[in-house]
C-alpha cells in the first residue's frame, strides 16, 4: 500500500522543501534502498535541463548538499520526490511558456510534429534532410507537458462534438453517437460505408444549414465535404508524429529515469504523445540488434498497439542502400532490419497501412549487392513470415539529399510530408506551410521546410522565456 509523507523540517534541516502529495510505490522495497540506484536518480536530476519551479529548485539544492557531503541518508530521504517516468512529479517543472489562446493554436488541430530529437545516428545518403552536427534531445519533461497540453485540448474537442451530436439530435431526432456504435457491434469501420448513408437525405441539408452556425465549423479545412460531421473520427482525428530530420528510436533521456535506472526512452515518449484522437505515425530506419533500448522502447510502442491499435497511425520501415550500416557490412545490416521488421510488423498489430520503403538509385554501381544481400532477402523474409504489409520501391529523387543527382527524373520529396505545427527538442515552435487541394488534402510545397516562427515555449537550462513572437 502506498502513503503520501509528511515533511518537516527534522528531514531537511533549516531549508524547508515545500511540500507536495508524493507516492511511494512499494512494490519493489528493495528499489528505493538501492543507494547506487538513488545516487543515479539524484545525478540525473540535477543534469536536467527542463526549467524548474521553485520547488524543483529547492529540491535541486537538498540533493546538491546531500551529495556533495555524501549524505546516503539524505540522499535516500529525497529518493521518494525525484521524478521517475512512472512518477514523473510535474510540478517540480515550469509549464509551457504560451498563453491559452496560444495553447489551442499550438496544441490543437495544426499540430503537426512534437520532434523528440532531432540529428540521426544513421546517416542515409538519400535522406532528404540535412544531417545535423550533433543529437538534440527533448527533455521527457518537455514531452509530458505538451502532452498535457494536447489531452486538454482534446477534452475541448470532446465536448464540441457532443454539442453537435446533441444538436442534429434535437434537429432530426438521429443519434449519431448510437449510429456509431451500431456500426462498431457490426464490425464496420469508418467511413461506415453503406451504413451511414441511408440518413444522409434528413442529415446532409440540416448539418449544410447548421453547422456554419456552431463552432464545429472551425474544426473543417476548407475543402472538406460537410458529410465529415457525421463522424467523431474524422473531426476529431489528427495524426502527428515524433520525427523530421531523426529517428525516433535514437531517443533516450538519461536525466529522467525510469525507477530502476534506466532512462526515457521512446516507447515511453509513445505513450504520451498518443491517443485515439492523436494517432501517432512513426517511421524508422531501424536499428542495431545490439542496441538494446531502442529494441525495449519499440517493444513498449507494440505492447501500447496491441493494447489499444487506435494509438498508432501506422509504422513505416526504411530500407536503404546509402544508410550508414550498408555501406559498411550489408549482411550485418541485414539481420539488424530481420529484427526490426519482426518486431514493428507483427500481425496482431499491423495495419493495411503499415509498409516498407526500400530506397534505391539505379545508377549506383553497388546497387547489385544491396538487392542480393539486402533486399531481396528482406523481401523473401517478409512473405515468409506471412506480414499483412505493404512493400514499396522508391527511387533516389533530386531532393534526396546527399545522394541526388542533377540529372534525377523523380520528384519526390519525402521532407514535404508535415504540415503545420512543429514543436523541435530545444522548444522552437517552427511552421510548415501548406495549402489544400480540391480532396480535402494538405499539401506541402515541395522543397518547403519547417521554419522557425521566432516563439519558443520552454527555455533549456533553466532560462526564463518571454512569449514575444507569433506562434505562426
């Protein structure tokens, strides 16, 4: 059983630490005994670079003293108010430094990318962005408070969508809500084809007279067909993802542990960021079979998937011929990717949607080996194990990076994929501009990137943030 502590000044001595409700999590009593354990908890909050409140900067200066005088006791004492990822103790960090009117601007529908990290250990030639020096972090605290942010907001989108219902409801006297799950008991998913449109000759001319009177309205993009706010999902629904110019499963947070030590990875950035209504897309280069906490953080993301398969937009995997590993010994990159498909496409989990990118240029003289020992390897493993994903070929284009040429006919450009919002690691707020088409779709000009807007919403190190800039 857990207790909240009481705190006194007979456990911390004349500076009194302010006291807040703490859990103490007994189900392993030998964790918190571990003095190496809290030593490393302690190291790793005083590393931290979130900005803190002033109870995170009191906290801050009791583990500085206890440390530096060795004090086990003390330092065991203040064990049970260091964040950990599964107590993480929110108030000991300052909230986002934006107005509510910014937050529903930020955090709302535009929300595009919360980038975890940004730099890439894998180095691909054809990465149409370019490599950053050295790996940005985003603090896991950062992380949470965003998360905060988006979950209120959905709340808001919560209560517009019963709004609405109640109002076509009262209209018409059809409950959308029943409908919906009408549907689900019968196994027919969205955009319940076949179902839903036996009501459209009462629905569509009431919602077309009603809806540019409720604030549902500004949930739309302009081209959208008003026959979307007939389904929660499509109004509520928003993919985003974790990555740009990285790959997610580099992510790794040392100043926020885990309780027995291990650090933030990005499974657990997963499981903040989504949500039924903010799927999360995620694409990945893979990694090394020797790395194991990106193999545990992608075990965390599939566990999360299985439990809840709306959480997950889709998973997409990219092979390549110019990424850091093939150059160097292709059969080992080979049996690194065997372990990354097998871990991100299992069939309990994988969606029609979920698919492999193998990127090749015809006109590189090593290609041959890369299909022998590489790809058509992988190919034959993926039929083999039976994998309901979809396989794609991609050829090298002349916004590919490194590995473009001036005389590539394709033109595709993979960077010009995320419109709106970008929050990066170190709290920049950056913008992708986009326009609709005809389809209701956002599209991005290619050769457009993410520019900073001049606003940043946190402060690394501890620096206070004045909100002086348009967010967009």
């Amino acid at each position: 059983m857990s207790k909240t502590p009481e705190i006194s000044t007979s456990s911390f001595g004349d500076e009194l630490l302010i006291p807040v409700p703490c859990t103490i999590r007994s189900e392993d009593p030998n964790r918190e005994n571990n003095t190496v354990l809290l030593e490393k908890r302690a190291k790793a909050y005083l590393a931290q670079r979130y900005p803190l409140t002033s109870e995170g900067k009191t906290l801050r200066g009791e583990v500085v003293k206890a440390l530096g005088c060795s004090d086990t006791k003390r330092v065991k004492e203040l064990g049970i108010y260091l964040p950990t990822v599964e107590n993480p103790q929110l108030h000991l960090f300052k909230d986002l430094e934006c107005t509510p009117e910014q937050e529903e601007q930020l955090f709302g529908w535009d929300l595009a990318n919360v980038q975890c990290t940004a730099g890439c250990t894998h180095d691909c030639l054809q990465c149409s962005t370019p490599p950053a020096e050295k790996m940005e972090i985003m603090p896991y605290a950062a992380v949470l408070k965003i998360s905060e942010k988006m979950r209120e907001q959905e709340a808001k989108k919560d209560d517009l969508w019963a709004s609405w219902t109640e109002l076509i409801r009262n209209g018409t006297g059809i409950d959308l809500e029943e409908v919906e799950r009408q549907c689900a008991s019968r196994g027919i998913s969205y955009p319940f084809a076949g179902f839903l449109e036996k009501y459209y000759p009462t629905l569509i001319p009431f919602v077309k007279s009603e809806y540019t009177k409720h604030p549902i309205k500004y949930t739309l993009n302009p081209s959208t067909n008003v026959d979307y706010l007939l389904v929660k999902r499509a109004v509520l629904r928003k993919v985003i993802t974790n990555y740009y110019n990285n790959d997610v499963f580099d992510y790794a947070d040392k100043t926020f542990p885990h309780e027995d030590g291990t650090p933030a990875d990005y499974g657990d950035v997963f499981a903040a960021c989504a949500s039924d209504a903010r799927p999360v897309h995620v694409t990945t280069a893979g990694w090394s079979r020797k790395n194991k906490p990106a193999k545990r953080a992608a075990d965390k993301v599939m566990a999360a998937c299985r439990n809840n398969p709306h959480l997950k937009d889709m998973i997409r995997i990219s092979v390549s011929s110019g990424e850091r590993r093939v150059c160097g010994n292709p059969d080992d990159y080979r049996e690194d990717m065997k372990e990354v498909i097998k871990t991100l496409m299992q069939t309990s989990t994988s969606g029609l949607r979920d698919n492999i990118i193998f990127y090749s240029d015809p006109k590189d003289p090593p290609k041959k080996e890369y299909l022998q020992k590489v790809a058509w390897p992988l190919e034959a493993f993926i039929v083999s194990h039976h994998m309901p994903i979809v396989i794609t070929s991609t050829d090298i284009s002349h916004f590919s990076g490194r590995q473009a040429r001036e005389d590539s006919k394709g033109d595709h450009d993979g960077a010009a994929c995320m419109p709106g919002i970008h929050v990066w690691p170190d709290g920049t707020i950056a913008y992708q501009a986009y326009t609709f088409n005809g389809h209701a779709r956002m599209e991005v000009k290619k050769g457009e990137r993410p520019r900073p807007t001049g606003a940043k919403i946190y402060r690394l190190d501890g620096h206070n943030n004045h909100m002086n800039s348009t967010l967009v």
